[in-house]
C-alpha cells in the first residue's frame, strides 16, 4: 500500500521541478556531481529529503499497521482461550500516567480487565498495547510536524522564513 508512494513522490517532484533552472543538469559536470545522467533532470536534495522522510512515515505507519494487526490477532487468540467472550468492540487508550484504558460496554470492560489482570504473558497485552498506543501517537506527531513544515514551507519566501516558523 505504501510502497507506491515513494516512487510516486519522486515522480511528482521531478516533474514539478523540470521546468526550474535548479533541477535542471545544465552542465556535464553538474551531472557528474548530482549523480544524473547528462539531459537528464536533476532532483534536489531537499526534493530527496522530503522524498526519503515521506517514505519514512510511510514505512513507520505500515509497520505500526502490521503491529497492530499482529496484536489483535494475538489478543483475540488469547482471550478466546480463555474463554473471554466479548458482546462489541473495545477500544484501547493511554492514560496520562501510562496505563491503558479500555472502552467499551461496562461487560466487554470488566472481561477485558480481568483478562489483562490475569495475563501472564511476557511481554503482557497491556505492555504490548500501550507501546502500540505510543508509537502510534509518536507517529501521528511525526506526520503532523512534517505536514506543519511542508505548509510554511510552501508559503514561505525564502529558507531563513521556514526557520523563523
């Protein structure tokens, strides 16, 4: 799902850039330098940066996706086992403290609760779902940070601008 994006990305920035003195290979030795053939559009490293941290994400959210899947998995196998029987969806959450809170119906909770109590497993669900909580919100900091970026970069004039954001 992801891995189209960053070659999508790329595309995109070297078309966007085509028409710019900047992201053209105007000089055999430019070329050279930049690591591109002699005609060849040239991309800019900040065009790469933005590529690469993209792909970054990207690659950070499918693995926080497989994570998550991987622990649904492994909590419904556990609970089933243990004769857990829930009536809805619960949902997990992060307390300020760090502790994981479960929402749900009052039944689903109290199971779910007991359920977690009782887990011997090393490392236990509620570890395993809080540090899923945590990356998950490291992440959504990451791609709001970088979405913040890309906007004052856009309507910025100049570098030092984007800085002084």
């Amino acid at each position: 799902m992801f891995s189209g994006l960053s070659g999508s990305l790329l595309s995109y920035l070297s078309t966007q850039g085509q028409g710019s003195a900047s992201t053209k290979a105007g000089t055999t030795d430019q070329a050279a330098a930049s690591g591109s053939k002699a005609g060849a559009p040239a991309i800019s490293l900040a065009a790469l940066q933005r590529a690469a941290g993209a792909n970054k994400a990207a690659t950070a959210a499918q693995a926080l996706e497989t994570g998550q899947k991987t622990l649904s998995t492994d909590l419904r196998g556990a609970m089933d086992e243990a004769g857990v029987k829930l009536t809805g969806p619960i949902e997990f959450t992060i307390k300020s403290d760090g502790s994981v809170d479960i929402k749900g119906s009052d039944a689903d909770k109290a199971a779910t609760k007991a359920f977690l109590n009782a887990d011997t497993s090393r490392p236990s669900f509620a570890t395993r779902i809080a540090s899923q909580a945590r990356e998950a919100l490291k992440l959504s900091a990451t791609i709001q940070q970088s979405a913040a970026i890309s906007q004052a970069a856009a309507s910025a004039k100049s570098a030092g601008g984007v800085m002084s954001l």
